[in-house]
C-alpha cells in the first residue's frame, strides 16, 4: 500500500513525511530552502503557466480547473511515473504553497497518483 499525503509548504517538515516533493511550479514565497526540506522539486507536474493563471486559486473553478489538470497529467507520463516510483519505495508528501487546503493542485495529483498505483 502506497502512503501518499499533502501538505502545506509553510507546515513545518516532519520525519514521518518521507519524501517531501514539491508539486508546484513556484517556489513557495519567503520559504527558504533548508526550511522546506525537499528530497525534489518536481516542477513538470505542476499545472501549465496557463492553466495556473486561469484558475487563480478561485472554488467556483475548481472542477474544470481539476478535469483540464488531470488531462495534463495525462500527457505527462514521465513525470507521473517519476513520482509512482518514489511513491512505491516510501512515503511520499506532496508539497504545495496554496493557502486553500481544499482547492489546489496537490489534492487533484495526489488523487491521480493514488489511482495510478492501484492498477
């Protein structure tokens, strides 16, 4: 069974993480580097520039902005499979620098990655 979580980059990192991944194409803002504590930073499976701007954080998106991420995701293998295969090995946390908990990208990969693993 895989462990995959979320979890906000301004949380502090904890041993019971795993492997900490940055999922977001930005660098969260004002976290240094030794404070995120990231074993990689995977910008390639960030939602696209485009798709970013557009959704701008904003609920009343969320589920178009959630089926346009998961058809990027889709054609994205190598990143996705980069991040099955840690999955795989050890827990792995998914960060991400959004204030909202329940409308952002790491919720829609998370559930996409856990998918993936099952098959």
């Amino acid at each position: 069974m895989t462990d995959i979580r979320i979890k906000r980059a301004y949380r502090a990192a904890r041993v019971s993480d795993g492997q900490r991944i940055l999922v977001d194409r930005l660098w969260p803002r004002g976290m240094a580097r030794h404070r995120l504590r990231i074993a990689a930073w995977e910008k390639d499976i960030a939602p696209s520039d485009d798709l970013r701007r557009w959704f701008n954080h904003d609920p009343g998106k969320w589920e178009e902005f959630r089926n346009a991420y998961i058809a990027e995701l889709d054609q994205n293998p190598e990143a996705v499979d980069r991040l099955c295969d840690m999955a795989r090995k050890d827990p792995v946390t998914l960060v991400y620098g959004a204030k909202d908990e329940a409308h952002n990208n790491a919720v829609v990969l998370k559930e996409y990655l856990e998918r993936r693993l099952e098959t």
